[in-house]
C-alpha cells in the first residue's frame, strides 16, 4: 500500500456520515495529495518520499478529520433540515386531503374528551412549529458559518434539529397513543388516511434516525 492509500485509509475511518459526502471529501483529499506528489517527483525525489512529503504538507490524518467531520455533519443536517421542513406539513395536507376527500366532516364522529383536543391542537400546532425551528436551524447555520469554527456549528445545529424533530416526534406518539386509546379505527378513517398515517409514523421515525446519526457524526469530532 503506498503512503497516500495508507493516510487515505486511516482518515476514512475516521471519519462517520453520509457514504456519499464522505466519498467526495476523500476523492478531494485523493486529488490535491497525488499533485502534490507529483510536484515533489518533479523536483527531483523518489516516488515514497515525495509521497510521504505530500501527505506530511497536507497534515496530521487526525486534524484533517476534524475539519472532515465537521462538514460531513453539516452536510448530513442540512439534509435532515429540509426533509424536516417539507415532509411535515406535506404530510399534514395530503392527510387533511384525504380525509375530506375519502371521508367527510368530523362532525361524523362521536364528541371526543375534552383532554384529547389539547393533543389534538398539540399536534397540529406542531406542524407549524417543526418547519419554522427547521427554517430557523438553516438560516443560523448560514449566519453562524461565517462567526463560528465548523465544529462548534456542527454542535449547535445538531441540538436545533434535534429539537424540531424531537418535537414532531413526539407530537405523532401523542396523536397516535391518545385516538388508540379513544378509539383505533379513528387513525384508520379511509384508506388513504390509513396508509398516510402509516407513512408519517415511518417519516417521523425517519427523520429522528436522521437526527441520530447528524448527532453521532458530532461526537466523533475529536475536541
């Protein structure tokens, strides 16, 4: 293995987030050692040593990581962010929809407790709330780029999204738990609203998945 492939080797496995980003970062790393390598070769030393001068230039594979990572985390929450933003309230409209569309006016059910409204207006004030904290969390992270070091950004975000999805997640367990305790065929209405619901359990689930491993990149960011 020659020396750039071995510094090559150990930065990637350093490094945790988004398989695709990740392989970008390395192909750019790939790029500038192997002209850097080329420029020593050119002057005159041996194919190891201008290799091994390249990647000395370029810096210790912990370091670079460092600042690797940090962009991976931020590339990985502004990913999250935007599935947060459209996702909650698409899915909020399609089931409207498609409850008016397939199954008519609540005044067809049966008076539901008074405590159930408070969920009922948790939840649907929460759709509101997750893309603006969302909306929020991208404009810090444009602001806060530019007055803060990649990795503290990285950190900051990271507790911002997760709140938004925390929040949503939370809103659709409540929703859920609150009409099966009230009555189960309430989620299951049409179904359209059925499948609907289903799909934005899984969304939600998703999303916090998405924050996990956003959060877990952090983590790793050597201090």
């Amino acid at each position: 293995m020659t020396v750039i492939e071995a510094y090559l080797g150990d930065l990637r496995a350093r490094l945790d987030g988004p398989a695709s980003a990740k392989r970008d970062l390395l192909r750019e790393a790939r790029d500038g050692l192997n002209d850097a390598a080329d420029a020593y070769r050119e002057g005159g030393w041996s194919e190891h040593e201008a290799q091994r001068r390249a990647v000395d230039d370029f810096g210790p594979a912990y370091l670079i990581a460092r600042d690797y990572q940090a962009e991976l985390g931020m590339h990985s929450g502004t990913r999250t962010l935007w599935k947060l933003i459209l996702g909650v309230p698409m899915m909020q409209l399609a089931w409207e929809f498609a409850r008016k569309w397939t199954f008519g006016d609540w005044s067809q059910l049966e008076a539901t407790p008074a405590w159930y409204k408070y969920i009922a207006q948790f939840t649907h004030g929460s759709v509101f709330i997750v893309p603006v904290l969302g909306v929020f969390a991208l404009l810090c992270m444009r602001w806060l780029s530019r007055r803060m070091d990649g990795v503290k950004l990285v950190r900051t975000i990271g507790v911002l999204i997760g709140e938004a999805v925390g929040l949503n997640l939370l809103s659709v367990a409540l929703l859920v738990i609150a009409t099966g305790l009230i009555d189960a065929s309430r989620l299951f209405l049409s179904v359209p609203c059925g499948i609907l619901m289903v799909i934005w359990v899984v969304l939600s689930v998703r999303l916090a998945l998405l924050a996990r491993r956003s959060w877990r990149s952090c983590a790793t960011i050597v201090a």
